[in-house]
C-alpha cells in the first residue's frame, strides 16, 4: 500500500484540479483557511428587532455602553446597547432617506460616530437622548457621496457643493478636530486646516477613501490617490498612486496589517502604498469574481476581520441582489477560504464588540450542562476566540435584523454544511488507475465531532466526481474511514456528519491510503 497526504492549504479553485498542486482543495464551504481548514461557526439574530432595516453598520461607544451599534437604513438611523434596547437616532431636521446600495460611509473620528449616506455628513456625541445632527460649519446644501476619518480631520469625497449636481472628481478635508470632538469648519480660511482638492487627471468618480498607515487612499473607479498630512499652507499633499487600481464601490476597501485589499472590477487586490499584487488570480478570481451579476455589484462589500488577520470578500452569486457568499483570505497564510451567507444575505458586516455570551471556553464555574450535553472541548473557543467579532446587518423571510457570526451554536434553524473537496488528484502519475482502500483524518474539535468521509473515481479529465457513500470518522475516536474508489483520478470530501452540528472542527491533514491497479 501507498500514502499521499494532504495537508490543507485553502481552496484555488480557478485552477485545474488534474494539475493542481497537493494540498490545494478545490471547492469548501463555511471553512476557513486558518491553521487547517476551519468549520465556520453558527449564525445567531442577536439585539431584538431594530427600529430600522439595518443597511450598515458602526461599532462605537455610548453614554449607556461602551460598546454601541449605530446602524444607518433607508429611512433612518437606530442605535443598540447590546442588550436589547433601540433607539431613534434619526436627525430631528433634514434628514433625506437614501435606498441606494452601499449609499452609507462613515467611521470613528477619534472615537467620535460620523456617518453619511450620500447626503449631508452627520455625527452623534455619544448620548442616547441626542440624535445625530450636521456636522458643524458644513456648508448649506452641500452633500457629499462619501465621508471618511482621517487623522484629526474628516475627508468628504464626491462633493455636490450647492445641491446642484455631484462633482465626481471633487473632495473637501474639514479643518483639525481636538480629540473628543468633530472639526468646526469646512470652509478654508487662514486660521484653519480646511481645503479641496480637484481629482481630474484620471477617469472616474470619487467612490471610496481609507486611510493607510500615515496616509489617506482615495479610490476613483480606475485608479487611487495617495493624500498625506504635511501641515503649513498645503495641509494636504495628494499624488497619483496607481492608475490601474480603483475600487468596485463604496465599502469595497478595508485595512489590514498595514496594507489595504481591494476589491475591484473583477479582482482582488493588495497593495501597501507602494506596489500592489492580486491575490485573486489563478485562485478564485475567475470562479466567484468574474461570475458576480453586473446588476448586483453595488452590493459587494469588503470586511477586515483583525482577530484573525483575515478579510471577507461578500458578493452575490449569479441571479442574486444580495450577498450570498464571502470568498474569505488569511493574510498571515495566503488562503483562500469560503462562508457561505444564503442565510442572511447581509447588507453590510462589521467589526466590532459582540457583547453576547456566546463563543467562549467552557469553564467549571460556568458549566450547567451534564457531559453527555457539552458540545465542545475544555477551553476550546471556536470561530470567535474573542468578543470582537463580526456583526451582519441583514434579513431571514424579509424580516430584518443583526446577526452575530461565528457563533458555538445556530439560532436561524440550521445551517449551510461545511465542506471541503478536493477533485481529480491523479498521485503523481495520470496513466494508471489508483484504487483507494482507507482514508486517516488528522483534525481537532470537540471529542465525538463525527466527519463524513467520501471518495470518487473519475477516468476522464473534467469529469464530474460521484461521491461514495459517507464513511465516519470520530474526532476523539477513529479516525479512519475504510472506504473504496478507483479512476485515474481520485477525489476526496470531508464534511459535517449533519447540518445539526454544534461546534468549529479544524482539518489539519488527510491521508489517502491507496494502491496502484496498472495502466488504465
């Protein structure tokens, strides 16, 4: 008998699973690319119902809770503690709803909420009794498409100046902020910081800005700029960046690691300022990317997720209008990985405190459960192994609401499987026919995590696999699976035993116990 073995190194696949490398799986769902491949963990609706469909979201603090949701719709602006309790954070005066997609911007200007949904730029100070209000000095019957944080000043991108028409190329920076407090003045003047900026030498609209390091990138439709703060009678120093890189829509950048990914018309990004790579080609870019409904790409948003130094990529599948999936990518290890979010199909996921008890290590004095009842191991902490997680704004049966992801159980009445498969390996050697006897799982989970094991046998390149029968390992128990397939080329699938289950498992190897039957 021979041994291969696969030791998991995320999906790829845009590449042919005939000359794939080992180790490279070419479809997953709800699986991580993390150290293994990674069971996504439960959806849970959290916070009761928002006043408000929630379009997007901002994690900030409040005079109740130091950890605040604010949460912009199309009709107005809502705020929960966390524990249930809403409030109406509408302006009292001239507020203009926006159904738009991807319409609401925003950030934390040194802890202070600014947010904008293509209209009037406003802020909130913290009190629950206070609504958000117009930034102050902003100018009357300005609007801008866009508002984002920038050191102590706030950058407003796609400016209409005098409710005319959007200047596409346009973009004003308020005047310094003391920390604590939003900038007084927008209109430049000597004894302030405040100035514009005309972005005409590259085609395209202003769609987005984030900060980078001790930079600000705006993003135009084709390109980007790198504005920096230099002080004296310039304030700001802008330079062409890349003329080849500009986002798909607003809230299609995030930052991670000093570096910033970018989703673009058909691909992913990385850059630092100063060059710039796709992670995207030959892995996923021709498979989901390329596939996205050029009616639904103002849907498509972008989340860092700093726990895990990974970013997801939510896009809708073909014939969606909202976001379906989230091809995620580990920086630390360069993988590719998928969640799938049919579930929720989120507006917008955010960053943020998830104050829910929910994804924390099991402990004497917290346990009530009897053994038999425990879903997870001592001290194994799943998906989220903090409180700062990922919260989605979205909706189940039309009913809108906030959903905490990665969760130790499930609250929406089952959930997508997790998968991860690997097609068409041919061991080194095309010409003959593998027969495959055994299959060892190496993986890591809560003891009694049952596996489904299954093999195929396909004889033709671009053949579709017929997956045998499950076979089940027992994490804790045995961990191989007596099982038979034969071809020139032989696939594997690992997955959850049921939709039912409770807790993370992590795949770290899979070893295919097989024998060589002679020229096919």
């Amino acid at each position: 008998m021979e041994q291969l073995r696969i030791a998991p190194l995320g999906i790829a696949p845009d590449l042919v699973p005939e000359t794939a490398p080992v180790g490279v799986w070419t479809l997953c769902s709800n699986v991580y690319p993390r150290d293994g491949m990674e069971r996504a963990g439960g959806i849970q609706a959290v916070y009761g119902t928002p006043l408000f469909a929630p379009k997007w979201l901002l994690n900030t603090a409040s005079t109740v809770a130091p950890s605040f949701w604010v949460y912009g719709a199309d009709t107005g602006i809502g705020g929960t503690d966390g524990a249930g309790s809403h409030v109406d954070l509408t302006p009292a005066t001239g507020f203009v709803g926006n159904t738009g997609a991807n319409c609401w911007t925003g950030g934390n200007l040194n802890g202070v909420p600014v947010l904008c949904n293509g209209g009037i730029p406003l802020w909130w100070d913290g009190l629950v009794a206070n609504n958000f209000v117009t930034l102050p000095g902003w100018p009357a019957n300005a609007r801008a498409r866009a508002i984002r944080p920038y050191k102590y000043h706030l950058i407003a991108l796609a400016v209409d100046p005098s409710a005319g028409a959007f200047n596409p190329d346009l973009l004003w920076w308020s005047s310094a902020a003391v920390p604590g407090a939003v900038p007084s003045a927008w209109t430049p003047a000597a004894a302030n910081e405040a100035g514009s900026a005309q972005l005409s030498a590259t085609p395209g609209a202003i769609l987005d800005g984030v900060a980078l390091r001790d930079a600000f990138v705006i993003y135009k439709e084709q390109s980007c700029y790198s504005m920096q703060y230099v002080g004296g009678a310039n304030v700001m120093q802008i330079q062409p960046l890349f003329t080849d890189v500009g986002t798909l829509a607003r809230n299609c950048v995030a930052e991670l690691d000093g570096t910033h990914i970018v989703l673009t018309d058909g691909d992913v990004i990385l850059h630092d300022g100063q060059t710039a790579k796709s992670i995207a080609d030959s892995m996923i870019r021709r498979t989901f990317l390329q596939t996205i409904d050029r009616a639904s790409i103002g849907r498509c948003f972008v989340v860092p997720g700093t726990p895990a130094s990974e970013v997801w990529i939510a896009f809708p599948d073909p014939g969606e209008t909202s976001c379906t999936r989230a091809a995620v990518w580990d920086r630390v290890r360069s993988r590719w990985g998928v969640r799938d979010l049919t579930a929720i199909k989120p507006f917008h996921i955010a960053q943020g405190r998830v104050p829910v008890n929910v994804a924390v290590p099991l402990t004497w004095a917290a346990q009530t459960e009897t053994w038999s009842a425990v879903a997870r191991e001592w001290g194994f902490s799943g998906a989220s192994s903090s409180r700062f997680s990922k919260l989605a704004a979205g909706a189940v049966a039309g009913a809108a609401g906030l959903y905490a992801l990665d969760q130790d159980s499930d609250t929406l009445g089952g959930i997508t499987r997790g998968f991860v498969q690997r097609n068409a390996m041919d061991f080194g050697n095309p010409d003959t026919r593998k027969i495959i006897n055994r299959v060892w799982l190496s993986a890591k989970g809560p003891a009694g995590t049952l596996l489904a094991v299954q093999v195929a046998g396909t004889m033709n390149v671009g053949e579709a696999p017929v997956f045998s029968d499950p076979v089940y390992c027992t994490i804790g128990g045995r961990m191989d699976a007596p099982i038979f397939a034969s071809g020139r080329y032989l696939s594997l699938r690992v997955s959850d035993a049921s939709v039912d289950v409770k807790a993370p498992w992590v795949l770290t190897a899979a070893t295919l116990e097989y024998r060589v039957g002679g020229m096919y």
